[in-house]
C-alpha cells in the first residue's frame, strides 16, 4: 500500500485546470533568464527540442513544497526556455498512486513522488525511476503537546492519523520504545487543531505543513521527526517515465538542471517565488502558510545535505534502508536487496549537472 507523499493543504484551491500548458507573467524582480537556448549549446538545444512537449506532475496542487515550488518558479524564470524544454506543468491531486502509474504509462513524464512511494509502486508493477532527492528527512512526522518529553509517554494514549500509520512514524515509535499495539489510533481529518484542543494526544503530520498551521495560531507542540531516531526518508524526491528517461538523457539531465538553479533561487527569493504559485491558483491560496512550508523545508534540506554534496543526489544507502523499512511494516509483497532497490534509482542525472557540490549553470 503506497503511502501519500505529498503535503496537505490548509486551504481549498479552487478552479484549477486539469492541465496547465504555459505559465506566464514574470515578476519584476525575477532574475533575468537568457536567450531561449542560451544556457546550452546549440547541439544539445536540438537533443531537447526533439523530445516534444514534457508534462510535469505536481505532487500535490500548486503548494510550495520542494520538489514542486521551484519548477513552477524555474518556468516562470525563463529557465526552461534557457535549456529549450518545452514544459507543460498539471496540478497533481495528492492521489501517489495516481502520479505514479501516469509517469509508467509515459502520459506525463516526470512527476513529485517520495523515495519509498516509489519502491511501492515497483513492487506493484508500476514502473518509473527515480532521479534525485534533497533529503533523507521524511515528510511525515508525529505531533505532541509540550509536556510530552519521552515518546514513551504515549504508551496508553490516543493517537491521530488521517486513515494509516505512516511507516516511518510507526519505526519511530518502535525505535523509541513505544508500545505501540497500546496506543488507540483514530482517524481525523486534516484539521491540526484537533491535538491543541485535547482530541487526540498525537497527531501524524507533514513537517511542513500542521506544525506552521498551529505556530501560526499561537499553539505550542512538539515535532517528533523520525529522522531523529534513525528512520530513512526522502523530501522532494523526483521521478521519471524510464525509457522517456534512457532515450532523452539530456532532457532529464537539464530539467533537474533548471530546475535545481530555480531551486537556488527560491531559496532566497521565496516570497517572489510563492508568488507565482499563488498567480497560479487564484483566490483562495495561503501565500504566509506557503513561505513557511518553503521555508522549512529549505530549510531542512540545508542542515542535512552532507558537506560536498551534490544537490539532489540519491544516497544509496538510504535507498537500502527504505526497502528494508517497508518491508518490516509489511508494505512490499516481495523482499528487495539493496541493489535490487537501487536499481530503481538512476544517480547519474545529477552527477552529470554537478560539480564539486554546485549545480553546473549554464551547461557545459
């Protein structure tokens, strides 16, 4: 069973399209792109232009997670046109499996899933590779009230999850020394406020997401990451249609390089660059509660990339103990080794735009 990778939104985003098919309208204080085609040579231009028109699939709406913010942001940049890919952006509904089986089928080719999203689908048959990640920090947390010190302290207790266990949060509890068959688990809906007002005493959520909700309505909680007790994760993991990926090596290679230079940038120009999501949407999109999430999760990204390392760069050990971590919660039919579960991952994309840990911008 695939868990749901992507952030849930506090807020309801009406009347989006089902495809998106050009995004225009750069803010002032965008940073200039150059001539379409001028960060690549003439030569590889051509290699792009022939693939066509490529779709994207968000993860979730147009909500400013990593792995989604700065792809909207590198389109609205000129960074595209700057790399001749010709993109096309569709607002992904949250639905994982959904994403997934349309990146199989080719009819989107590269869409927002996590790394252990993408090992379940494979074991349901559903093909796609995985080509970069920022972070072994897992989108899905575990939520208390202050006076919980010890998550020893929940043995006992009620539990809120909106219809399953994550399984990272579940190997936390585990690795913590929580009993976990005492706790009660309810399901609740995608209302924090639940945990603050007493309903529950744990509340699972998206790192990003519930714990800037509440912070902005003056609750106090305490986040408890799964990262912190030796849980493997992944945070705005990308993935691609495997032979739209073998036949069009350049293309994968420079959307990840647009993408990563966007990436950059919205790190330090993250209102400007809510703002193109929140022109996107229209009414009714939470432009603060969408900094934050950017903002926590750059964040995050920032204090666990290895020094070094390149940005996005598959960590194979983690890959490893994400296959073992599903299996012992019972999430694959089948067993994989860690080179069986490598082998869903290709690190070459990355490698080829980086070097010495920076993104190589303009291309080579």
């Amino acid at each position: 069973m695939s868990q749901r990778s992507a952030l849930r939104s506090a807020v309801a985003l009406a009347g989006l399209g089902a495809t998106l098919a050009a995004l225009t309208g750069c803010a002032a204080a965008a940073e200039p792109a150059t001539a379409v085609g001028g960060a690549i040579s003439a030569e590889r231009c051509a290699e792009n232009q022939a693939a066509g028109t490529i779709t994207y699939l968000t993860g979730y709406q147009y909500q400013a997670s990593a792995s989604i913010l700065e792809i909207l942001a590198a389109e609205q940049l000129g960074y595209f046109d700057d790399v001749c890919i010709d993109l096309e952006i569709q607002p992904g509904t949250g639905d994982t499996g959904q994403n997934t089986q349309l990146v199989a089928s080719d009819q989107v080719q590269f869409t927002a899933v996590s790394q252990q999203d993408l090992l379940a689908a494979q074991d349901n048959g559903i093909e796609l590779v995985g080509i970069s990640s920022y972070s072994n920090v897992g989108l899905e947390i575990l939520m208390t009230g202050p006076e919980i010190t010890d998550l020893t302290q929940l043995d006992g207790t009620i539990l809120g999850q909106k219809g399953a266990l994550p399984s990272g949060v579940h190997a936390m509890l585990d690795n913590a020394g929580v009993d976990v068959d005492s706790i009660q688990q309810v399901t609740v809906g995608y209302d924090p406020s639940v945990l603050p007002r007493g309903q529950v005493d744990s509340l699972t959520g998206f790192i990003s997401n519930e714990p800037n909700l509440l912070a902005a309505s003056g609750d106090e909680v305490t986040v408890w990451r799964p990262y912190d007790y030796g849980v493997p994760g992944s945070l705005g993991a990308l993935a691609a249609n495997p032979e739209f990926a073998a036949e069009h090596p350049t293309v994968v290679e420079d959307f990840l390089r647009a993408a990563f230079h966007a990436f950059e940038y919205c790190a330090d120009n993250a209102e400007e660059c809510v703002g193109y999501a929140a022109e996107i949407s229209g009414e009714g999109y939470d432009v603060d509660h969408n900094v934050a999430i950017w903002n926590t999760e750059v964040g995050i990204i920032a204090d666990t990339r290895p020094a070094g390392a390149d940005l996005g760069a598959i960590d194979p050990d983690n890959i490893a103990a994400l296959a073992e971590m599903l299996d012992t919660y019972g999430l694959l039919t089948t067993p994989l080794t860690a080179d069986e579960a490598n082998a869903f991952f290709d690190p070459s994309y990355v490698e080829a735009i980086s070097a010495d840990g920076e993104v190589v911008w303009p291309a080579p």
